[in-house]
C-alpha cells in the first residue's frame, strides 16, 4: 500500500569532508593522520576524491535539481585549525561560508558534523581521544564554528559514528594507528568522546546559539543466531552494550546503568584493561543529555552473533569479494550470517527490519530522544557504468525497503525527521577505495563528471511525492 512521508519530512543526501572534497594538502589545510597512513598503504589516494571543494556547486545544483532538500557535510577541523588549535587558516574558514551560502541558494539544507573520522594530526598523535586534552581543543574548535557559522547553520551534530571511529581503531585495527581487539581502549575512545559531545553540547547551549544539537550514532540491532541459546544471546547482548548502549546511555542517561557498566567492564577486563570514568565526566554528561535535540542514526545492517570463546580473528572486507570477512573476538562473540539472509559483495547483511527493531528499541528505553534522523542508510555497490546510465536498481530495492521499515516505525510512534542516504555522489571510502560507490551521482573519477543514477530518478519522485507507492 502506498505510504506517506511527512511534510517536513528530509530527502537528504550524505557527504563527508574527507571522503569528498580531495584538496587535502593544499589552500592551507593541515594533515591527518589519515593522509600518511593511506600513502604508506598505497591503496588508494583520497585526493581528488570527488573534488567537492571545487564542484560543490555542481552537486547542489543537481541536489536542487532531484528534489533533495537536506545534505550532511561534515567541516574539516584541519582545515580551520592546521594544527587542532591554536592558528587559524582563512582560507577554510571562507570555503565553508561559501559552501553553506551556495546550499541556501539551492534550498538545500546544510546538516554539519564537526568531527567526521579527522582528528588533526598533531592531536592524534598525542592520543587522539585517549587523551583528555583532544576533549577540550575540540569543544573550541566547536564554539569556534558555532559561533563563525551562527548564520548559516541551523542543524549541528558533534561526532559521527563514534563507535566506528573507537572499533576501526581498537579492535579492528583498519584505521590509523590501528589496534586489535583492544576493548578496553574502544570504551574508553567511546566515553571521551561522549564527554567531549557532552561539553561541546553544554557549550552551544550556555553559549545561546540558535539551531539544534546532537550526535550520530553508528547503531544496529544485535540478533543472537539461536534465539534459544544462552551464549548466543550473551554474545548479542556484549556487542550490543558495546556498540549501541553505552553510547546511547551516555547520549541520553548522560551516565551508564548498571547493566551497562557490568558488561563494558567484563568485556574490558578481557584484554586486560580498565575504564577510566570519572564523577566529574558523568556530571556534565547528566547536564548535557537534557539538551540533545535529536539523534542522528546511521544504520547499514543488523548482525547475527553466535558465542566465540577461541583466539582473536579478525579479516576486513575491503575488496568487495564476497566471504572473507571475518570477525571474532574473545570476549564478545563471532558474526555470521542467518541463512537465507543477503549480504553485499562487502558481506554487509541486507535486514530492513533491523532499522525496525533498532528505532523501536530507542524510543523504549530512552524515551526522552525527542527526534530521529537517520544520517546514513545506503547500500555499497559496484554500479555499472553503460552506455551514459547506470542501473541500481538493487539499490532502489535496498534504499525502498528500509523507508518501508522507517515509515512503520513511524507508525509505531518514533519520531523521525528525515533520511539521508549515504551517499550523495560516489566518494572515496576509508578502507575500500574507489570501488564501493553508493551515490545517487555516478562519479567518474578521472574527469569529475556526474551521472544521475536509476535511483537518483527514483528517489526525486519518492521526495516530490512524499510517498512510496
Ligand atoms: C560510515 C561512515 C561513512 C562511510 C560509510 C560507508 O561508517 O560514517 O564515512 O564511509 O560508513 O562505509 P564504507 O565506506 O566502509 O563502506
């Protein structure tokens, strides 16, 4: 049956400064950790990505054109702060005023993340998120951009994904710095920078910055693969705690239930290590968490978990050739997928109702959430380029399937207020390169141009209608 979107409802499309923009060593921007780490790999370069720092008018224009009103940019803190702190480039500060007036004069509304995986060099290397001092030279740069961009911005998010950033880093070990199976460290990433979104949030508010605030989660529902098995349920149940509720009891608690702590304590005691939380943190998290206007929700997948009790084994995907991932952790438990279950050639699990079962979740537990957004939704694939088009159409079928699931939670009562897919244009992705595209604009790399795919055409009549027939 045909279902209807709200009025207000946001069609968005999502970016990331990085994995967009390239100019990533020139107009006076400072490194990242990200810059040296690819160039030793020598996978991929993340320059000139899709050039947005020189075609952003071409992709607004052709957001206006396909009936997208909302975008996710994320500000590249080095290139305001080279350093992090300290001296400030003009330069990036003036190509942001720029980008946000050409997103105006498209109607498309700018949805800004101030810290998208690019911490500035010099304060990762001193720790990044380990170290309490990154805390405070962010919540600057923040009131930095709150106040520079007060005009321009409305919708505000601190951090993107924050498990993403603290699991790549510590426990899958494919970011930079990378680390295996360090739990202790990954909560311990995941609490500061839940500090660091809670002064950044204090800030904004006792600042009296007009527009809203909040923080996107990386979020997916956990299904034990024997739902009548103990140690698969505890597998589900330990992942779960780690990516989902410490987060979000950190978001909207401002501290940890016991639950919570009694599993992100056992889970760190298993590589040997402790979780430093202290009152002081937890007082202005209580503070903060009665000021987020919304959550920001990215969601991909769900996971199945059965128990693992062997030694860590852990192989990333970012080739694109179906089953080798892997990933089993002592301590938590093994991913494997249901039979009879899609996957993508990047063995990611195609379960619309997990988005179903993950916003119903939300809204009971932490029932001062206020609003929704989901931030990032997509489906990574190798898009055939024919003939000047290019047909998604697994895409469409993915993309149409989670806003079927999305409107029933609507029905159920969660409050959503808008959909970007990840992503807007093809980009440059962190550990797969070039190959996983997920843009409604094929991008051809070489010259720049953009090609509206199938679902580009699909998605403008979903957002001029407001409805899926
Ligand atoms: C999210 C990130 C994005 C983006 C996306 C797709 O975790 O916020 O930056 O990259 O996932 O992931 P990938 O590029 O690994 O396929």
């Amino acid at each position: 049956p045909p279902a209807q979107f709200p009025e207000n409802f946001v069609f968005g499309g999502a970016t990331a400064a990085y994995q967009v923009e390239g100019e990533t060593r020139t107009h006076g921007k400072g490194k990242v950790a990200w810059d040296d780490f690819l160039e030793a790999q020598g996978r991929f370069s993340p320059d000139p990505a899709s050039d947005f720092y020189n075609q952003y008018p071409v992709d607004l224009e052709l957001c206006e054109e396909f009936g997208i009103n909302g975008i996710r940019l994320s500000i590249a803190w080095s290139r305001i702060f080279p350093n992090g702190i300290g001296e400030i480039n003009p330069e990036g500060v003036q190509f942001y005023h720029d980008l946000f007036a050409e997103c105006h004069k498209h109607h498309v509304e700018p949805f800004v993340t101030l810290h998208h995986f690019d911490t500035p060099l010099p304060l990762f290397e001193k720790g990044d998120f380990l170290n309490r001092e990154t805390i405070d030279a962010f919540v600057d740069f923040a009131t930095f951009c709150f106040k520079e961009y007060a005009d321009q911005v409305t919708y505000w998010f601190t951090f993107n994904e924050i498990w993403a950033d603290a699991s790549n880093t510590y426990i899958e070990g494919t970011f930079p710095g990378g680390v295996k199976a360090h739990l202790a460290e990954a909560f311990q990433c995941e609490h500061n920078m839940m500090l660091a979104h809670a002064k950044a949030v204090l800030a904004f508010h006792n600042g009296g910055f007009k527009g809203k605030i909040g923080v996107i989660q990386s979020l997916e529902f956990k299904y034990p693969l024997n739902e009548n098995d103990p140690a698969d349920i505890k597998a589900a149940n330990n992942e779960h705690v780690l990516q989902n509720q410490f987060l979000l009891d950190a978001t909207f608690r401002g501290d940890y239930a016991p639950d919570t702590l009694e599993c992100a304590n056992r889970l760190a005691a298993v590589s040997g290590g402790t979780i430093e939380i202290l009152d002081e943190d937890l007082e202005i998290m209580r503070e903060a968490a009665l000021y987020n206007d919304y959550l920001g929700v990215n969601n991909y997948q769900c996971r199945f978990l059965k128990a693992y009790d062997g030694e860590n084994d852990l192989h990333h995907n970012g080739t694109g050739e179906k089953g080798t991932g892997r990933w089993r952790v002592k301590g938590i438990g093994e991913h494997v997928n249901k039979p009879g279950v899609p996957t993508t050639d990047w063995d990611w699990i195609i379960y619309p109702e997990g988005l179903f079962d993950l916003l119903v979740y939300i809204k009971q537990r932490y029932p001062n959430y206020k609003q929704i957004f989901i931030t990032e939704n997509g489906m990574g694939y190798k898009d055939p380029y024919k003939d000047g088009f290019v047909d998604d159409q697994p895409r469409i079928d993915y993309i149409e399937q989670h806003l079927r699931w999305l409107l029933k939670a609507m029905e159920v009562g969660v409050n959503v207020g808008g959909y970007f897919l990840w992503s807007l244009q093809d980009q440059f992705s962190w550990t797969n390169g070039y190959n996983k595209r997920y843009g409604f604009f094929y991008v051809d790399f070489e010259t720049q141009k953009r090609t509206p795919k199938a679902s580009a055409y699909w998605y403008k009549h979903v957002a001029q209608t407001r409805r899926l027939d």
